[in-house]
C-alpha cells in the first residue's frame, strides 16, 4: 500500500511551481534539472524515451503523452487517461509503471504541446493496468481515483477532464509562444498570465491554435473579452474612448490608456502570431461597441 515518499512530493510540487512560474508549462530544460527546496536538484525526464524511472526510486517518475492534435479526447474515457504501454514487451519499461500502479505513488503526466514544451499534471495516480490491451488507466483527478468503473459520475469526470486538457494545453502552448509575456503590457509573471481566445472557443472557429490566442496578463485580458480594449489587425492596441478621458489612479493611466497605440509584442516565430483575419471580425466587435 501507499506509503510516504517525501522526495516524490518534493519533486512532484517542485515541478508544479516551476510550471505556474512559467505560465502552465515547463521545458525541456527545466525538467532536465528540477531545483528542489533543499537545495538540490534532480532530472524529471528521460534523455530519449518517454518513461522516467529512476534508479532509485522504486517506481516511475514521470511519463510523456504527445497528442497528435490539438484535442486530447481519444486519449480519455469515463475521466481516466490511457497510457500505452512502452513498444516492446509487456514487462521492460511498463515495470515500474506497474509498481506505481501497486504502491500508489503519483507520478507527473508530461503533455508535449510543442517541441520541448511540456504542460505538467501531478499528482497523477495508475489506476488500471489493461493486459489485453496493453495500456495504463491513469487518474488525472484525486475525484476520479476511486470511482467504479461504471459510476454515472464517470460522464460528468469525462467532460472535466476533457475541458480541463484543453484549457490547459491551449494555455501552454499560447504563454510558451509568448515567452511567459504580456502581448499588451509585457508583464513576465506566468501566475498573472491567461492565454485569452481572439475568437472566443464558444464559437465553431474558435480554434485552440495559438494563432488564435493571446497571452494577456489578467487585467488586459478581461478588459479584452470586455471590448475595454481592442487590437486591431496591424497588432496595434486600441483604448476605448470613453476610458480614455476618464481620470483615476496610476492603474487606469499606466495600465490601461497608456498602452492605446502601442505596438502590441508578439510571439518569435511567425506561425504563433495572431491571425490577422481573426482579429480583423474582433476588432469590428470593438469598434461598434466602443463609445
Ligand atoms: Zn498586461
């Protein structure tokens, strides 16, 4: 049964706040030399393959899940994740995985949103071995954990998870883009960073590409979806007019009116930026509501 493993904890909540320090994911780099509150540091993944066991730990670390597109859902059913096995044999690499199913150690699930971009969740628990099928049943969720496998609440776990894969790993991708900035303000703490939708996801189009989102930190992201602002297709950011005129304090002038008709920082790489197309039918959004 579970017993305590204090550097597992350590590790596991070491990389869940290198991942918020970021903006919701972590590299490559990071997971190679992960610091730890005792001042040493430790690796979280493996060189070449997608399964980390450590030598001395008694069951796996972390294992790696590439989706093949921007959705998640073939990988889950009734709220649980499947993990296949390692190729090869049954026993090899799929060990220790087993053992994590046996003692109940969490482990991280590593989803890689881009080259060397990994968006975390931990703690993830093995819930289920298939033989037959040769893959594991990992629980993303301490709620889903425990539940039979034909819990009617496995229904309402499956549209949780699902939701939550994506946000996640639309947030990932777009704060990585942007390297952890504000496209407004350029503010570099990822705890303060959103990935806002140009269309927004309710809609058929609304796309989790990152060329139709935006890091924004909180406040321009919701002054964003408010149409308080605007970005026009040139990548230049609009004020509202009335908002403009107002006199407050220094968040109103420095935060909000000094930013109108600045340029607006977008991603390196040309395919991440916003698509002009899509901020051209937003911005006609802002400029009937605007004053
Ligand atoms: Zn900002």
């Amino acid at each position: 049964m579970s017993t305590a493993e204090p550097l597992r904890e350590l590790i596991i909540s070491s990389v869940m706040d290198r991942a918020s320090r970021n903006g919701g994911f972590v590299t490559r780099a990071d997971l190679s030399w992960v610091s730890l509150p005792t001042g040493d540091g430790r690796r979280v993944i493996d060189a070449a393959r997608g399964i980390w066991n450590p030598r001395d730990m008694d069951a796996t670390l972390s294992v790696v899940s590439s989706p093949t597109g921007p959705y998640a859902d073939r990988e889950v059913e009734g709220g649980l994740f499947h993990y296949s096995y390692r190729e090869g044999s049954t026993n090899g690499d799929n060990l220790k995985l087993r053992r994590a199913y046996e003692l109940g150690r969490p482990i991280i699930l590593l989803r890689k949103v881009r080259d060397g971009v990994y968006v975390p969740y931990a703690p993830v628990f093995v819930v289920g071995d298939l033989l037959e099928k040769r893959e594991f049943l990992l629980a993303l969720d301490e709620s889903v954990r425990f539940l039979s496998v034909d819990a009617p609440e496995r229904r309402y776990a499956e549209r949780l998870v699902k939701q939550r894969l994506h946000q996640a790993e639309f947030r990932g991708r777009v704060i990585a883009a942007y390297e952890t900035r504000c496209a407004i303000c350029r503010l570099r703490h990822g705890e303060l960073l959103d990935a806002a939708h140009i269309t927004p996801d309710r809609e058929d189009d609304g796309l989790p590409a990152v060329s139709n989102g935006l890091s924004l930190c909180k406040i321009h992201h919701a002054a964003f979806d408010m149409n308080m602002l605007g970005i026009s297709p040139a990548y230049v950011v609009h004020v509202d007019r009335q908002l403009l005129e107002e006199v407050d304090g220094p968040m109103l002038l420095h935060g909000l009116q000094e930013m109108h008709g600045t340029a607006l920082t977008v991603p390196p790489r040309r395919g991440d930026r916003p698509d002009p197309a899509r901020l051209e039918r937003r911005f006609a959004d802002f400029l009937t509501r605007a004053s």
